[in-house]
C-alpha cells in the first residue's frame, strides 16, 4: 500500500508581545520610586523633630547633664547630707559680654533652696541679645538639680554699658539619697554659656518709656 510521504512542518513560535513586560517593569519602578520618596519624606521629617525630641527627652530625664524645672520646694524639705555647688560661666565668641558667678562655690543641704547671682554686663557700645544654655557635672546629676527660677529660660537684650544681677532659684532633689551610685557625690557644678542671638525679639515700649527716651537725647 502506497503511502504519501510525510512532510514535516515546523512552526516558529510568535516573538513574545514585549509591552506586558515594559508595563511590569515600569509598575515596579514607580513602586520602588514611591517608597524611596516616602523614606526621604521620613528621614527630613525626623531631621526636623530630632532637635526637639531630643530637647524633650534631655529635660524629661536629665540626660547630658540638663536640669530639671520645678515649681516649688521639695515636699520632703531639706536633709542632713550635705554637698558643694560650683559656679561656671562663659561667653560664646562674638558676644561682647562679661559674665561671671557672684560666688564660686557653696555648700548646701540637700533639698535646700537656694538663690544665688550672676552679674552680666554688655560691653558693646550697642544694643546686644543673647540666651544661655546649661548643664550640670556630673552629667548623671541632670535629673536631681531642679531649678525653680533662671536667666537661661528668656532671651536677654542688654543697653550699651547695661550691668545685671541674674537670680538662679534651686534645690538638689533629697531623693538623691536613694541613688547609692551617688553616695560619694560632694560635688555639683552648674555651668552657663551665654550665646548671641542674631535676630533678637523686638520689645514694645512700656507706656511713657519712649517719652523719657526722648527726653535723654
């Protein structure tokens, strides 16, 4: 019997449609580029609620030294123990201002409030501003040092020549005692450095100050 001899076909495959693929591609790329922006956006953000977080957090817990705000004099008074306070003043460069602590050194109770003086003269023939920053040493003390009132809370503007007595309000907290990695502590030094502000806040004028202004001229 005759058959027909078998012809072999070969069929190509149709070359894949390559836009599917562009479109995934594409798909993925802005997936890619949405949350890259979303991290940047993240990271500037944070940048910007770093300096406060952390200023937060160094008042909440007295961390690098920073002292904490009271309202009051500790509810438990003072105690027996006592300790010595040093006094530490500086100036930032630029700020033509002399600044020193009216004493050097006291000794306190712990737990006693206390007020002591700082004397800040401008000596500019200008106008000059500036605000302290502070800390206390040891650092692991920050949270035990409670001021009631300071200088360092306000900006300070200064006349040419002006001489001021600055008032600091404190207390060593007595739950100190309680801290037995303290127990050889006989030293706290409160440290301020007063810095320039470039663009100080403008004050009005109390009522009838402009006129004896004028009269002085």
């Amino acid at each position: 019997m005759d058959h027909e001899p078998t012809i072999s076909q070969h069929v190509s495959a149709k070359p894949a449609d390559p836009k599917p693929a562009k479109r995934r591609a594409l798909g993925r790329d802005a997936v890619v580029a949405s949350i890259c922006g979303g991290v940047v956006a993240l990271m500037v953000g944070a940048s910007y609620a770093a300096v406060p977080f952390y200023n937060w957090f160094c008042r909440a817990t007295g961390f690098n030294g920073t002292t904490q705000v009271a309202t009051s004099a500790p509810a438990t008074g003072p105690i027996a123990r006592k300790i010595s306070v040093r006094f530490d003043s500086n100036v930032a460069p630029g700020l033509p201002w002399k600044f020193e602590p009216e004493q050097s050194e006291i000794e306190v109770n712990i737990g006693q409030v206390v007020t002591v003086f700082y004397t800040v003269t401008n000596q500019a023939a200008r106008t000059t501003a500036a605000q302290a920053a502070y800390n206390v040493a040891p650092l692991t003390v920050g949270s035990y040092f409670q001021k009631i009132n300071c200088f360092c809370f306000t900006e300070q503007t200064m006349a040419p020549g002006e001489k001021r007595e600055m008032p600091v309000v404190f207390y060593v907290d007595p739950s100190i005692a309680d801290d037995h990695e303290n127990d050889g502590l006989n030293t706290i030094t409160l440290s301020y450095t007063f810095y320039p502000v470039k663009d100080p806040v403008v004050k009005p004028l109390a009522s009838g100050e402009g006129d004896k202004r004028k009269g002085n001229l």
